[in-house]
C-alpha cells in the first residue's frame, strides 16, 4: 500500500529481547489494527450530465419498442441521449435475442466510448446465460455506468467482483408506474448526488450507527450465484436483498444456504427490501417472509433491518450497490443515507 516501516533506532535502550524497538511495534500494531477498519473500496461510474449517452438494451427477456417510449421520452426530456441496443424488438423464445446476440449487443455498449451508462430493459431471466462471456477488459480501468436490478443482480455481482460500483434502480419498462419522487431519486443517484431515506423503525434492535459498502439484490438470483466467479464478498459490506413471488419454504431454503455456506456471518448489517407476493401452500409453512429470515440472522451481532423502499415494489427507491451507506438506526426511525 505503498507505506514503508523504518527500523530506525531512535530509543536503542528500549529494545526488546526480539531485537526491535518497543515503538516500531507499538507502529506496527496501530498499522494493523487501522488497515482491519479500512473499508472495502469499488470504483465509482462518472456521474451523469446533460447530454450524457444512455443506452437501453436486453441482457434477459423481451423488450419492445412500444413499452419503452414513456422513459425514453423522459430521459429525453432532461437533457439525455437515447440509443436503444440491437436487442430491444428481438425475439428468440422468452429471451430478447440469443445468447450470443445479447452478449455481442452487451459489449458493444461497453467498447463504445460514446456511451456512458448502460440500462437494462427489463428483468427476467438470462443475464446468467452471458455473464461468464463478459469482457470488462475493454474499460482498461474505468467505470461504465450500469443499472438496474432483479435479474440484474448478476451484472451487479460481476461489477462488484472487479471492484466498481453500479446502480439498483428500476428498469425503463416499469417506467409508467413511477412517481415523481422515484424519478428525482433516480436522478440524484446517476449524477453523483446524496440522498436520504427515513422510514419507519419496526426492528426491534439498539439505536446505533453503521457505514458500510452495500452490494446485494435481488435474493433468487443471488442464491443462483452462490459458488460462482460472480458472488460478492459479502465480509464487512450491508447485505441488502429482496424478492418476488417465491413460496415461503423457498426463502426459508434460501436463508439456510446462506447461513449454512457462512455467507450471513461477517455482515456489517442485513437490510431486506420488498419481499413481495409470496405465496403458500394449502397446507401453511408456518412463517413469513420476515419471521424467517429472522429466525436465521438471530444471534447474531449486526442490525437486521426490514421495509426498506426497494425491490419490487411500487416505492423501488434507487441507490449505489458498491458504495458505503450510513444505517442511522433511532427509537422510532431508520434513515439511510448515501
């Protein structure tokens, strides 16, 4: 790290058996323990401006024209470039293209110096089909803007695994339902912006402080990663996960693979989003969605925080995964802040 320890012998009585000073090592320790609180650092994208260059493509299912024209004319109306990807209109079963068609539409977006961020269509399925073929080599150091989430969380993972930043957020094809809140959210985030949220604190944990890097998404797809090139490292960073429509013995197995694999143990906090839709059978499992994660994370010494307003969820707030966020947690409140 381009620190160097002299051995210079300022106090030569003060040597120990060992043969070297008592303040070398009082050095050293203080080093060490100062290098342990050192957070993990990802790169960040260069924030967006006016006239910026975004590009809409498919790295999962089908995405049209026609869904895409109300966030196309909105970007368009603050100041952005447009492009869409040779994907958007394709076809090829459930998928907006190929394979080999999504990953060439990818990196083309990514070699393409007149592009400054990258938004995916839509979620789905199939951005795992790709993720392995990815070249980041391309960037040759920078950040190219990537956002989105569910599916997207593979791409987030490999974002994160070379060390950049990206963003969760909403996908142009959900754009119609977002209010003008989302949007200013959205837009605080992609130009470099803070923002806080606060909400309401129904955990029942000690008022404290925490700030840590998050990463995570959407918790399906995560657990589809689990082993892979592309699953974080989730040691000293705010895990933060959500999910749609899966039965409730599914998160219940999710969590104990996570807990089983050592994943949930050296968090510096867990924050659950949206947990939207599940469903049960006739024949009930017994406990929600937030029971059971609960019921794995108890005992352990980090915050677990629940509601917060991103996921599926009409409130799908955006934030940067990579980036630290501070967890004010108050008697009454949560407030998260980047």
């Amino acid at each position: 790290m381009g620190i160097s320890l002299s051995r210079k012998r300022t106090f030569p009585q003060a040597q120990s058996h060992m043969g070297f000073h008592f303040t070398t090592a009082v050095y050293i320790v203080f080093l060490i323990n100062s290098l342990k609180q050192v957070m993990p650092y990802y790169q960040s994208f260069s924030p967006l401006e006016s006239n910026s260059h975004i590009r809409i493509l498919c790295t999962a299912r089908i995405a049209s024209v026609e869904k895409l024209a109300p966030a196309i004319g909105w970007l368009k109306s603050q100041g952005y470039q447009v492009s869409l990807g040779k994907t958007i209109g394709k076809k090829h079963h459930q998928y907006g293209g190929s394979n080999e068609e999504r990953l060439a539409d990818f990196q083309e977006a990514l070699a393409n110096p007149a592009i400054d961020a990258i938004w995916i269509a839509r979620g789905g399925y199939g951005s795992i089909k790709i993720v392995d073929d990815i070249d980041l080599s391309i960037l040759e150091g920078r950040n190219k803007l990537l956002l989105g989430y569910s599916d997207v969380t593979n791409l987030h993972g490999l974002w994160q695994r070379h060390g950049l930043q990206s963003v969760h957020c909403f996908m142009p094809q959900e754009f119609p339902e977002k209010s003008e809140e989302l949007l200013r959210s959205w837009s605080r985030v992609v130009t470099g912006q803070s923002q806080s949220l606060t909400f309401e604190n129904t955990n029942e944990i000690e008022e404290q402080v925490i700030t840590a890097p998050v990463i995570g998404g959407n918790l399906s797809v995560l657990l589809s990663m689990l082993s892979s090139p592309t699953f974080p490292d989730l040691k000293d960073h705010i895990l933060f996960i959500e999910d749609l429509d899966e039965y409730l013995y599914h998160i219940d197995r999710m969590m104990t693979t996570l807990k089983r694999s050592g994943k949930l143990d050296d968090l510096k906090a867990l924050v659950i989003g949206g947990m939207t839709d599940m469903k049960d059978h006739e024949i009930p499992f017994g406990k929600n969605a937030r029971e059971i994660i609960e019921e794995h994370t108890a005992g352990k010494s980090y915050p677990v925080i629940f509601d917060f307003p991103a996921g599926h969820l009409i409130d799908n707030y955006s934030f940067v995964l990579g980036k630290p966020i501070t967890i004010d947690i108050r008697s009454l409140t949560v407030t998260i802040s980047q």
